[in-house]
C-alpha cells in the first residue's frame, strides 16, 4: 500500500478523536455512566482546585526563591511536581484512565499517528492537568520576580513538562510489557507494593534516627547533591538560577541537557510504541506454559460448613479461592500492622519526641481497626468486580442473589477478623495490649462500621459495578461515583464513631462506648438486612446492566 | 400430553427502537433436538437470554416444562443447564473448583458434585490440567468446561449459543457424542450455530428467525415440504416477488438444511451486487 498522505493521516486523528467523542456520549446513555460523568466532574473540580492552590504555592515559592537570589532551590518546587507526575497515576489508578490502543493495530495508521495518538490520548488524566498547572504557577512566579526571565522560564517548563509526559507514558508502556504475563503481574504487583510500603518508612526512619542523632542524612545529602544537579528537576532549577546571573553559556547548557532528558524519555517510549506498532503480542496464551504431564484430575470434595447452607457454604469456598490467588488484596492484610509501625515512628508534631500512639498507646487499636475496615472498601463496594463474565452464572443458577451477598459478606468477614486479630497483637508488640474496655469497644465499632459498609456495599455492587483484577496491583479501580459514595460513608462512620468515644471519654467508661457502638451496629444489621432483601430486586431489575458492565472485555 | 419442554408467546425484546424480536410463538417438545438460526442480529442471542432468563422480554411470555419463567425463574433454573455467549466462567478457579461449585450451587451434595466433576473433566479431556486456572485455559478448553458445568446437575432442557466455536475438531466430537446421548436419555436441547452442516446432523428441529421475527418452525422435513411447495407456487404464478431469484426446485431434488434456510430468509445475492471495487 502507498504511504498514506497527510490528508488521510489527519483524517484518521479526526476519525480517532471523533470515535473518542462518541463513545463519551454512548457512556452517558446508561445510569451508571451519567452518574460516572456526575462524579468525575466533582473529582476533576477536586484535581482543579488541587492545581490551581499548587499553582499559587509553586509561584509565591518561586518568586521568593528568584527575590532573593536563591533560584537555585527551585528545585524544591520541581522534585514534587516530577514526583506528583509520575506517582500519581500509579497510585491513583482509579483517576486515571488507560484506554486500550492496541485496535488501533489493525488500521493502517503510520507510526507517527499511532505514537501521537497514544501520547496525546494516555496525558489526558489528573496528573498531566495538575502538573502542568503547578508548572504554569512556577512560570508565572519566576516572571512576577524577575520579567526578563519569562522566556526562559517558560522554555524550560515546557521541556519539563514535554519530560514529564514522555517519562509517565513510557513508564506505563514498560510496566505493560513487564506484567504481560498473570504471574509475573501477580510477582511484580507484590514488589511494588513492597517497594510502596518501603517508602512510607523514609520519613519516619529518618526522624527517628535524626532525632537520636545516629543517621547521618546531612552527610548523605551533601553526597546526592551533586548528582541531583544532572537530574530535571535540578536542571530546572540551575536553568534559572545561572539566567539569573546572566550565565548565558551555563544556561544553554542546562537547557539542552534537560532536552536530553527529554529525548532520552521519548526514546524509552518510542521504543516501546515501535515494538507495539510492529505487532508484539503480549497476549496470555503466548507465555502460557505447556502442561506436558497428565495428572489426576484435582477434584476434591467441597468445604463441609456445617452451620451453613451448602450453596452459602459453596459461595463461601469459591470465595476463598479467588481471595487466596489474590497476592495484592492478601498482602493488604499486613498493611493496618504497618500504619501502626508509621504510627510508632512518627512524631506527631514538631517538637515532641514522642508519637501520638506512644503518647496515647490506647488510640493504637483503634486506628489499626480503623484502617483494616478502610482496606476492605475495595472489595466490599465491588463485590462482583473479580467475577467478571462468571457473574452470568449467579442469574443462571436457581440461587438467590442475598444468598450469593451473604456468602461474600462472610467472607469478608472472616478477612476483617483475622486483620483484628493481626491489628491486636501488632498493637500488643509495638505498643502495648490494648485494654479490655478499649478491645472491646473497637470491635463494636469494626461491627457497626462493616455492617453498614456491607450494607452500602452490596448495594453499590449491583448499582454501580466494574470488572477488576484482584490478582494485579492497581487493577481493582472503583468507579468514581462508588469511591465518591464510600467516602461519604466512610466520613459518616468515622464521625459518628469518633463522636462515641468523646461522649465515652466525657463520661471516662469505655464500656458506655461499647454498648453505644454495639447499639449502632443493631441498627446497622437492619439496615444490612434491608440490603440483603432489596438485593434480589435490585439484581434482577438491572441484571442487563450489571451483566454489561461485568462481562465486557 | 406433556407440556411444551419450551413455550413463547408474543414474546416481544426492544432496546430503544430496534425491535430486536417481535411476537415470537414458539414451541418446542419435550426430547427434540432443536436447532435455532437465523442471520447475523436476527435476535438469536436476544431469544436465548431471554428464554434462560438473562434478559427480560419487553412484552409477552416465557414457558419452561409448563412453569412462568416469571413466576418461578428459580424452579426453572434448576431444570435447565445453560451454556451462555459468555460462558459464565470463574477464572481465577481451577476447572475442577469451578465444577464442584458449580455443582454444589445447583444443589448437590458435596461427594456428588466432585465425583461428577471428576467424571466430567475425564469425558471432556481437561484432567490433564489440574492446577491450571480457568483463565489460563484455551477459548476451546472453556468452552468444554462451560459445556459441563451446564449438564453437571443433569438438565432437562440444554439451551446453548454457539457450543462449536472455536472448538476443534476431536472435542467437537465429543461434545456432539455426549449431547446425542442426552436426547436419547430424553433430555430437550435447545441450540444456536451458524454451521448449518452441524445443527442439520444434529437437530431434529429447526426454527428459523429473521429480523426478530419467527419465519419458519418445524422439523427439517417440514420445512422442506415448505420450501418446496413455495417454489412450486413460484413457478406457478406469474408474480415475480414469489420467485425471489432463486433456482426452481428439481422435483425429487432434496434441499440441504443451508439451501432452506438461504431460501426462506433471502440471503443469496445476485451477481451484479458484488462489489466492482474489490481487487
């Protein structure tokens, strides 16, 4: 075939932004996606604020930074705005939208027009939109304090910015490739959130052995400075600060070594697009490995669950199995034990030696709690995310819908029990034991506040669902409008349980805490019930939607 | 007389203004092997969800073995064995997990579920695989599977979408062995294919359906007869709208189940409509 001319090759980014266009207005046909555009409007209105008060900070910083002749330090403003760029949307996978190219394959489209198209389609999320306005407020800020420095300023933000997009989408485009197999996702999802977790103790180790004068960061950071300087952000800032001085030669070449970087992000992605645009297929079945060796069949008989019916207690194993091949939801398990160890080594406020939990090691359970019920949002409000197509099966098979809910309830459960029972002994090691009224009065709250988060959740589950992978970090992504309905669930909980324990505290009986919370979750179970007995009604009235979303590719 | 194994009437699916499938009356007996056809979004599918329960009709009603689909969906539910366009799979079960829960949730007891599972992947030739996930199988592999899950319970009346695609030749054996069994144990199957060849094999029924609209029903001699005495009539008459540009009938000629059902849904194209661009 002839090389396609500009004209078509302009037809086709019209042809592919257009169908981006219709699907929008498609998504809003159904409930579920207008409430979806309702709730990323209120999210989007969240990130804008977040851009614009960050765009303020960043240009008062950088107007300071430029008055007073320290241009250099900019590049305390440009560390987080990289950081922001390129942690956030892996953090924050359920703002961020990925959109699957890989059809575009098929079409003849030139190499120039698939990379374009996944460069400009895959930056449009918060973090382009929240960095960019960051970045905009530095400008704006360096312009304010020194006018001539404007073109400047601006040139080298574009090129960060032209950075930082190029950096985010070849990381994503590398990750892609890595995780093309479910083991290595499920291997490397865990040492992701090894390495997450890792970064949570930065700050507080450093505190604590700063603070007991054994760690020597100063020194350290004296020794990363200079290598700091080769890196963006700290070409940024030497940019500017040798404009400043009227350095013309040294800022050239920090410009052209932060377009190195630029290109060197761009080539790290381009390769990857190139291998894409040539046909790599990353599919399952390629690395799927042979069974070579017939053994039995592994049928082995069913969980006898004597208290429970044997459908509940089928559910209830089929459950178990999905959760057990969940490495990421299961490592999530430790995560409230690892809150406390944060807890242990961070100093409430500057000036105190000691933590807030060592100060006061009774609010140690509590939050360990608090946080235990926090993790299980995802799976509660979603139950049927991990079912994917097989939800079919619930409408075909002669079950109930509450039965299907009770059994994916209880085992929930049974993971909230066993987080209490990790939180407790966490608390009794780092802390202390936490006392009988305090241990008591905590598990009353965990029940209210998992009844009525089952409660919610069930239903937020048939209204709003989304096929998620419990096996890979990141891919258990909420809808917007469910992450929007647990916080406020969330906050109304927390509230009304912190509300409890002040009462407690002004009455100085924890035990009235107890019997208030337990009185709560009384009428969280009617409310749980209610959610069982609408379940079957709400299923069956939106079963076409609920099968769309879930069984969709 | 037993009650129809399936029954419709008027049975009327909208989505918006497409009328997806328009007064259906249809009747199928207990024991037949029923073969459903039909082009490209004539409702094939849209009919098979709404009879298994996956989509509510707009209007009209649903009859299993004599019981209201809306009345007591969970009764029949526990008749019928359902291999769905989706499959219905749990991929992050191995296959044999998947059976016995499978089993277990149609009401088997715990030692009948796994035995029949175990009997299950033997005859299907999945127990070669017993630590593998259902995700990690191949599209024919979980076809075999859903195949099973929807007979382990034992079904009176079998619906199926497609059962042969993407299965290759050896499992379509087996699958084809293993159903003719059922009929002649007095089970009803009830299935969509686009290989003629195969639903002509197989089916002692056919109903054909065309723009949402049931244009034919009946066994294939019935349909036969039909066809036939229409080409007479074509030949008959003098309007040409009734010989619509087919060849006329050899006499003693026998139609091939693809000949009839070109014949009664008009598929054949004349010569001058192919496309003078095409290289």
């Amino acid at each position: 075939m002839a090389r396609l001319t500009s004209a078509q090759t302009r037809g086709q980014l019209a042809a592919i932004t257009a169908l981006r266009w219709q699907l929008f207005l498609h998504s809003l046909r159904s409930l579920g996606g207008r409430l979806e555009m309702v709730s990323r409007i209120f999210s989007f209105a969240g990130f804008g604020i977040m851009g614009f008060g960050g765009a303020v900070g960043a240009g008062f910083g950088a107007w300071a930074f430029v008055s007073q002749g320290r241009a250099e330090q900019i590049a305390f403003l440009v560390w987080p705005i990289l950081l922001f760029w390129q942690l956030f949307p892996v953090m924050a996978s359920a703002f961020s939208e990925n959109v699957d190219f890989s059809n575009l394959l098929r079409l003849p489209l030139s190499f120039r027009s698939y990379a374009l198209v996944r460069i400009v389609f895959g930056a449009s999320n918060p973090s382009t939109l929240v960095g960019a306005l960051w970045l905009l407020g530095l400008v704006v800020g360096v312009s304010i304090a020194r006018p001539m420095l404007f073109p400047l300023a601006f040139l080298t933000c574009v090129l960060f910015a032209l950075f930082n997009l190029f950096l985010s989408r070849a990381i994503f485009s590398w990750v892609e490739r890595w995780l093309a197999t479910r083991r290595a996702r499920e291997i490397l999802g865990v040492v992701f959130l090894l390495f997450v977790i890792s970064l949570q103790f930065i700050g507080p180790l450093a505190n604590h052995f700063s603070g007991a004068r054994r760690f020597p960061l100063e020194h350290i950071l004296l020794q990363v400075l200079p290598f700091e300087r080769l890196l963006p952000p700290g070409i940024v800032a030497a940019s500017l600060a040798r404009a400043a001085e009227g350095q013309v030669v040294l800022t050239l070449g920090a410009l052209l070594i932060l377009a190195a970087w630029t290109l060197a992000a761009l080539w790290l992605l381009i390769v990857r697009l190139a291998a894409q645009y040539s046909g790599e297929n990353l599919s399952e079945a390629s690395a799927r490995p042979f069974a070579s060796v017939a053994r039995k069949s592994g049928v082995e008989i069913g969980w006898n669950l004597p208290l429970l019916p044997g459908r509940v207690a089928a559910m209830l194993e089929k459950e178990f199995h999905y959760l057990s091949r969940s490495g990421p939801v299961l490592f999530t398990l430790v995560m409230p034990v690892v809150v406390l160890l944060i807890f242990r080594f961070t100093p409430a406020r500057s000036g105190h030696d000691e933590s807030f939990l060592l100060r006061a090691p009774d609010f140690a359970f509590p939050v360990g709690a608090a946080y235990a019920v926090l993790i299980l949002t995802n799976i509660l409000y979603n139950a049927f995310g991990a079912d994917g197509g097989g939800v079919q099966l619930f409408f075909l098979l002669p079950v109930r819908f509450r039965e299907i809910l009770v059994a994916k309830n209880i085992a929930y459960a049974f993971l909230l029990a066993i987080e209490m029972c990790l939180v407790w002994i966490g608390t009794a090691l780092i802390f202390r034991p936490p006392a009988p009224g305090v241990t008591v009065a905590t598990l009353a709250g965990v029940l209210f506040a998992y009844l009525v988060n089952a409660a919610a959740g069930n239903l937020m589950s048939l209204v709003s669902p989304k096929k998620f992978d419990t096996a890979v970090l990141g891919r258990q992504r909420l809808p917007t409008t469910t992450v929007l309905a647990s916080l406020a669930i969330q906050a109304a909980v927390v509230g009304l349980g912190a509300l409890v324990f002040l009462l407690s505290l002004h009455w100085a009986n924890l035990w009235t805490a107890a019997l208030l919370l337990l009185a709560l979750a009384a009428f969280a179970f009617i409310g749980y019930l209610y959610s069982l007995r609408a379940a079957d009604r709400i299923a069956f009235s939106r079963r076409e939607a609920l099968l769309t979303a879930l069984t969709r590719a | 007389m037993d009650a129809p194994a399936i029954s419709t009437r008027a049975l009327t699916r909208t989505f918006g203004s497409l009328v997806a499938v328009q007064d259906m009356n249809l009747d199928v007996a207990p024991g037949q092997f029923f073969g459903f056809l039909g082009p490209n979004g004539a409702g094939k599918s849209t009919t098979i969800k709404m009879l298994t329960g996956l989509l509510a009709p707009t209007s009209g009603s649903i009859s299993i073995l004599g019981i209201d689909l809306a009345a007591d969906p969970i009764e029949i539910k526990r008749q019928i064995g359902v291999v769905p366009e989706g499959m219905a799979l749990f991929g992050r079960l191995t296959g044999a997990e998947y059976l016995n829960f499978v089993g277990r949730m149609y009401g088997l007891d715990r030692v009948t579920a796994a035995q029949r599972a175990a009997e299950l992947l033997d005859f299907m030739q999945l127990d070669d695989q017993p630590k593998t996930l259902v995700t990690d199988y191949s599209h024919g592999m979980q076809k075999k599977l859903a195949l099973a899950a929807a007979v382990i319970h034992g079904p009176r009346i079998l619906f199926l979408d497609e059962p042969f695609e993407g299965v290759d030749a050896i499992a379509s054996g087996t699958l084809k062995s293993m159903l003719q069994r059922m009929i002649a144990r007095g089970a009803t199957i009830f299935l969509t294919s686009h290989v003629l060849e195969i639903v002509e094999r197989l089916c002692s029924h056919v109903a054909i359906i065309n723009r949402g609209r049931l244009v034919a029903q009946g066994s294939l001699e019935e349909l036969r007869a039909g066809v036939a005495a229409q080409s007479q009539a074509a030949l008959a008459s003098a309007d040409p709208s009734l010989a619509n540009a087919e060849q006329p009938l050899v006499p003693g000629e026998k139609l091939t189940l693809e000949q009839i059902f070109l014949r009664i849904v008009g598929g054949s194209r004349t010569v001058d409509q192919e496309l003078s661009w095409l290289g």
